[in-house]
C-alpha cells in the first residue's frame, strides 16, 4: 500500500504532461475533422475518401502507427534542413491526432446527414445564408450525435496517450511502462488508475455537456463545460512553467532497471550542479541515440556495442580501447555526439544458462550451447533477435534452437525460472545472473562485442563546462560487481526498491 | 407600367431526359391569388421553387417585380419571398417565437411583432414560448405561415401547404390565408392538386399537365365549362362528388 501512495506521488507531473498532450491532439483532431465533416455531409464522394482514410489508420495498432512517426519525421527534417523534433510531443500529437479522426468524423457526418430534409429546406427558403444555416440550424441539431463522438475520442485518445512514452513524450505511461520492466506492480497501477480516471472524468463531463445540448439545458451544459475546462487546465498546473529555477536538461534512459538507475544517478548530479532535470524513460534503442543528437534529450547512457552495431553498422569486433576510439571519433565527426567517457563496467550480451542444467549438460561455452541447440529453447530480449549482434552469433557458432520467444526482460528470467525455456540472452550487469545462480557460457570466438556503459553528450552540451564537469566524475567509476547489485536492488522480486532509492545507493557506495 | 409580381419567361427544367418544366411563359399580377392546379409529377412545385431559387431553371429566366431572380444573392431573395411547404420545417431547437421571429433576424432588421403575427394566424399569444413539438399539425402550419409572413413579405408561395392537414383543419387554414391575402395585400401563388381548394380560394386557376400549361382560366369561367379536357376532368371531379352527395340528402 505504501509503494502504491509513493507511486501515486509521482502521477501530478505526468498527468500534466498527459492532459496537454491528449487535449492538443483532440483539439487538433476536432480543428481537422470539423470542416471535413460539414464538406463530407455536404459531398458524398467526400465521405467516402475521408472516413475511408481514417478507418485505415484506425487499422494499424497505435504503438506502431507512434513508431512510424520517428522515421517519417526524421526524413521531413533532414528535408527542410532540421529543426523539426522526430521524438516528444510532435510525434505523439500527430499519432494521436489521427487516431482521434475517425469517431469524430463518422459522428459528426452522420449527425449532419441525420437532420430531417424539410428543416434544411426551411433554413434555406428563410434566406439563410450557408454560414447561417451551419450555426443556427445544422451545429445545433447535429451537435449530439457529434459531442457522442467526441466522448468516444476523448477516451482512446487518453488510453493511447500511454504509449507517447515510447517516444520520448511523458505520460502517464511513464509509470506503466517502468513498472513493468521493474515489475513494481504499484507504479503500473498507479498509471492505470489515473489513466483510468481521468477518462472516465473527462467521458462523464462531456456526457452531461451532451445532455444538456440534447435537452436544451443552458445552465447544466455551460456548467458541465466550464467544470470540465476548469479542471483540465487544473490538471496541468505542475507542468506550466516556473522561471528562475535554472536551465532545464532532460536525462534520456532505455527501457530497463539500470538504465533508470543510471538516469536518476546522473540526474542528481545534474541537479547538485543546479540545473533542473526532467526525464524521458522508455526510449526504443533505435530511438534514443537520434534523441541525443538532435538534442531532445541532453545526456543518455548507452553501450558501446550498441552504436557499434545498429548506428555504426560494423560487424568486425576489435578490442575494447579501440573500439571506444572509434565510436568517440564517429560520435563527434558525423553527429556531433560527444562521447564524455566510458563508466567503467560492461554490460555485455551474455548467453545465460541455471547452473544446475549447464553442468548437467556439460555446457560452458556457446560452441557447446551451438552444438545442443536443436534440443534446446532460448529466450530473448525483444530486440535481440532482430538485432545484428544475434547475426553475428549465427555467423561464428551455427545455432538452430527448437524454439525462440522474446520476452521482456524480467519475464524472460521467469521463463528461464520455471524451465520454459533452457537459455537466454542476459546482460552481464545484471543482478539476476548471481542472485539467481546463472552460467554465463564464453564467446571463444569473439561474435559480441564489447559493451562498455558510455555516457554520451547532445552537441549542445558537448562544450558545456559546467554540465561536464557534473558528470565527469562518474567516469570509469563503477565496476561491474557494483552495478549488479544497484541493479538487483530494482530488479529482485521482494524488498524492491526505487531507481531514486538505488541510484542515490550507488552514489554512496561510489563515494560520490 | 407596372411590372407583374412574377413573370415566368421561357422556363425550362430538365432532370435529365425528364422535362419537369417544358417552355413555361406566365405572368401574374401584383395582388393576384393564383392556384397553380396539377397532378403529381405535372411540374407546378418545380416552376414555384423556381421563384425563391430552390431550383434553378435549366432555361428561360424568372423575373420578380421586373428584375431577374438570379441577378443578386439567394439568401436576399429568399428574404423577400414567403415560403410555406407542406413538410412546414420548423426548426425543432427553437421556440415557436424564435422561428416565427428568424427572417427578421437573418436580415439584422428589429425583431418581429410575434405577438401579433400569432393574431393573424389566430393562434394564443402563450403558444410562443412553446416548442414546435408541442403543437398540432395544423397549428405547426399556421406558424409556417406566420413565420414566411414575419419578414413583411408581399409575396407569398405555398406548396402543397396543406396537403398533410385533416379536412377541417385543412378548410379553416384556407379560409384564413384567402382573408391574410385581402387584409395584407398579398400577391399569392398555391401549388395544390385539389381543383376544390382552387376554385374555392384563388383568383385565378392555371393548370399544368406533363410540364406545360394546359388552362389559365378564373374559377366562374372553370365552372362554366372553359379551359379544355384535362382542366374540366379536374373541376368534374369535386362536381361530381357534390352532385352525389346531393343525391344522399334524403
């Protein structure tokens, strides 16, 4: 009970973030759908193409159709010459945006077209003009049928609202999202519920606005609105802004444990340096290094294989020093990412096996996990599969398990807890690998690269000295065996505790 | 000269192949009551919605008060021009006195006398307030007419506008416009397919048959045989009709 009350204490600013967001894209979506509809119910072929397209995009799920709008802003961008931010809020008001189209277009067109034929007819013989004849005849009788639609909206736009998470938007989400992956089961309640709440909040004030249109209630529907206006713009008070307080710097993190640690540990440096810090949890790993360098987020923590790989797109594996040269110097020259420096641990793709079934099987090393695979089931992270390091694995050792799921990190060690699957891609930081008594098999033939932790800088911060000089201490601070146990002080199942409460842990157990 | 209150010239309306309107030329006189008489389909709505620019014409042009209707905009005209149809189409979110008070209202003019224009169409002063689902069909009616009278109209187009009305209804409604038109000095044309209403209630009685006018006669003239085979079919049937309830009279 009392993890869900500190839960609940984190939901002001993200319901803030959450409102704006969902009231903008609803706002935008009512702007776009309210002149298609009057020329929709005025043009049949009109109709026909517009709701058309909004039951298309209606067809594809909204976390893909949030997805989709990183690459297609990232190319308008280098388009026009930059400046237009492919993650945030841009991205998320756009996917909402659309997904708001459809119910209140199919709404609207038919409570325009469901206005009896002799009272349009009326409006015309009394020389109504068109604009008239919209807002003293067509709005009003249309009006509910079309407020209908806009309950409908207004509700999954908040539900979806959730996902902006993923691209670096704050939400509500946030906590869904991070108590997942931390399984702190009390922060995904508390997103939930004031998700959950909010919804049926804004659902019922519009019901009793359409109640009032309906039954020709001045008082109930002026009164229902204002409430409802009043309380929206309430809700946002704890993101308006605060002058005075210092710069503001945002501290991306991946989608796990010791990601959060590590934000929240960079974060407090960042503030004891006297800059105001916000946060942006959940970023896809093919998102978040695009962040840093358009600078929507101003310092991250990522792994050198990680860049080596997917931005880099090199397959050789050299050693660690020279691997860290290079990416430093592609950082600088091709992006302007400043790599500040390598925090001292790696967390390495490490295939992991119980103790107990490696010994029984007389496996150390993956040419033996290779050569048993095919009686062998391996569970993955959701990415690792698609990810080139896995290729590069296939390519040194011929692997052909009997099955392969990808599941979410700390499902994945239940998996491999309850014996549905034999092995499974961990991370050597990991505090899960010695709390739960895992083998971590050798890779003799050196098919992963090295993933040092290295803190990486926007190109606007790569020349600020204050801001360096607040971090510079972390580098090549922090060993391995210390990075497991922050991270096992989040991950483990019971006495959990927050990535605040780790980080500031760490801090202590770094003499910082 | 004075020119007449509406002067059909040439009109023509096509609905593809359908000739609704087939070369109509029709003048009537400021102060007249004409009854435009026909059966379903024979064009007499048509060449009246032509009038307020409902529908255009294909052809020809329709002059009000000597100036053609197209020359400025509808909604102006429309302005002008009483309106009244048999679907009435009151606005149902507004009071009976806003609908009746909406032509003055479009127009920016001072608001409408509703307390005397519910006088002439003899309805209580206190039905105002009342929303148009609250009255009976023949009182939703007399507000339509109340309402195309609002403006101060002199002209004044009914179609069918009585053509949903029980009879009794339907005779008292009748009887009152023929005395609005008197009093107010109305220039009226009445769509109707009921030769009896005509004759009871117009000056003057045009006939149309497949878009083309048929008879253009006065009713004593009708009655006395004029206007030719399809205009006397009209007028034997409420004859005959009265004849045979003649002969039920013990």
């Amino acid at each position: 009970m009392n993890a869900f009350l500190d839960a609940l204490g984190r939901v002001p600013p993200l319901l803030a973030q959450h409102v704006l967001l969902a009231m903008a894209a609803l706002a935008l979506a009512v702007a776009i759908a309210a002149p298609l509809a009057i020329v929709s119910a005025r043009r049949p072929r009109v109709a026909r193409i517009a709701l058309g397209f909004a039951s298309l995009i209606q067809t594809i799920p909204s976390l893909a159709l949030l997805a989709l709008f990183f690459p297609a802003l990232l190319s308008l961008s280098a388009l026009v010459g930059g400046g237009i931010p492919a993650l945030g809020f841009l991205p998320s008001l756009l996917a909402l945006t659309l997904y708001a189209l459809l119910p209140l277009l199919r709404n609207a067109v038919a409570g325009l077209n469901g206005i009896d034929p002799a009272v349009v007819e009326a409006a015309d013989a009394v020389g109504m003009t068109p604009w008239q004849k919209l807002r003293l005849v067509e709005a009003p009788l249309a009006a509910p049928v079309a407020i209908a639609g806009l309950r409908t909206a207004a509700v999954w736009t908040i539900g979806a609202a959730t996902l902006s998470t993923t691209v670096g938007q704050p939400s509500l989400g946030d906590l869904i999202f991070a108590g997942l992956q931390t399984q702190s089961w009390a922060l995904v309640l508390a997103g939930c519920v004031a998700a959950a709440a909010l919804a049926l909040a804004v659902d019922a004030g519009i019901g009793l606005v359409e109640r009032g249109i309906a039954t020709r209630r001045r008082p109930v529907w002026l009164g229902a609105l204002v409430t409802l206006a009043i309380g929206l713009i309430a809700a946002t008070a704890p993101a308006w802004p605060r002058g005075g307080d210092g710069p503001v710097v945002v501290v991306g993190a991946k989608n796990f444990g010791e990601q959060y640690i590590l934000a929240r540990l960079i974060g407090q440096r960042l503030e004891r340096a006297g800059y105001r810090v916000e946060y942006r949890d959940g970023l896809g790993s093919a998102v978040i290094f695009g962040a840093v360098a358009s600078g929507t987020i101003d310092v991250y923590v990522d792994y050198a294989g990680t860049i080596w790989s997917n931005e880099m797109h090199r397959r050789d594996v050299p050693a660690r020093p020279a691997m860290l040269a290079a990416i430093a110097d592609w950082a600088r020259t091709t992006h302007r990412v400043r790599l500040l420096a390598p925090l001292g641990f790696e967390n390495a793709y490490a295939f992991a096996m119980p103790e107990r079934v490696a010994a029984q099987r007389r496996i150390a090393t993956l040419d033996d996990l290779a050569a048993q695979s095919p009686r062998l089931r391996l569970g993955s992270d959701l990415e690792f599969l698609e990810r080139p390091e896995w290729a590069a694995v296939r390519r040194a050792y011929p692997m052909r398990f009997a099955a392969t799921t990808p599941y979410s990190p700390t499902f994945m060690y239940r998996a491999l807890g309850s014996g549905r699957v034999d092995a499974i891609t961990a991370f050597s930081s990991d505090g899960r690998i010695a709390a739960e008594r895992l083998r971590v098999l050798a890779d003799p033939r050196r098919a992963i690269p090295g993933y040092d932790a290295i803190l990486l800088l926007a190109p606007d911060r790569a020349a600020d000295a204050r801001f360096t000089a607040a971090l510079r201490p972390l580098a090549g601070k922090i060993d391995v065996a210390t990075m497991r146990q922050a991270n096992y002080r989040v991950d483990r199942d019971a006495d959990k505790e927050t990535p605040e409460q780790a980080a500031t842990w760490l801090a202590k157990q770094l003499g910082l | 000269m004075v020119p007449p209150a509406i002067r059909w010239d040439r009109v023509e309306r096509r609905y593809g192949t359908v000739m609704a309107v087939d070369g109509v030329t029709l003048a009537i006189d400021t102060g007249a009551f004409v009854a435009l008489v026909g059966a379903s389909g024979s064009g007499k709505s048509t060449l009246l919605r032509m009038v307020n620019r409902l529908v255009p014409p294909s052809a020809g042009r329709v002059l009000v008060d000597g100036t053609d209707v197209a020359a400025g905009p509808a909604p102006a005209l429309r302005r002008r021009i009483g309106y009244v149809f048999q679907h009435i189409g009151l606005f149902p979110h507004m009071t009976v006195g806003e609908n009746i008070a909406i032509g003055p209202r479009l127009a920016g003019d001072p608001p409408a006398d509703v307390g005397r224009l519910l006088d002439l169409v003899e309805l209580p002063r206190a039905v105002a307030t009342r929303m148009p689902a609250e009255l009976s069909g023949g009182q939703r009616q007399r507000v339509g007419i109340a309402r195309a009278l609002a403006p101060g109209a002199k002209l004044l187009l009914l179609d069918e506008a009585f053509g949903a009305l029980d009879p009794v209804t339907r005779d008292a409604l009748g009887r009152r416009l023929r005395a609005l038109h008197d009093e107010l000095g109305l220039t009226t044309v009445l769509v109707t397919h009921d030769m009896a209403e005509a004759l009871l209630l117009a000056t003057r009685v045009v006939v149309m048959a497949a878009g083309r006018i048929v008879a253009d006669e006065t009713p004593g003239a009708l009655l006395a045989g004029a206007g030719g085979d399809a205009a006397q079919a009209l007028v034997g049937v409420p004859r005959a009709q009265a004849a045979r309830l003649a002969a039920l009279v013990p």
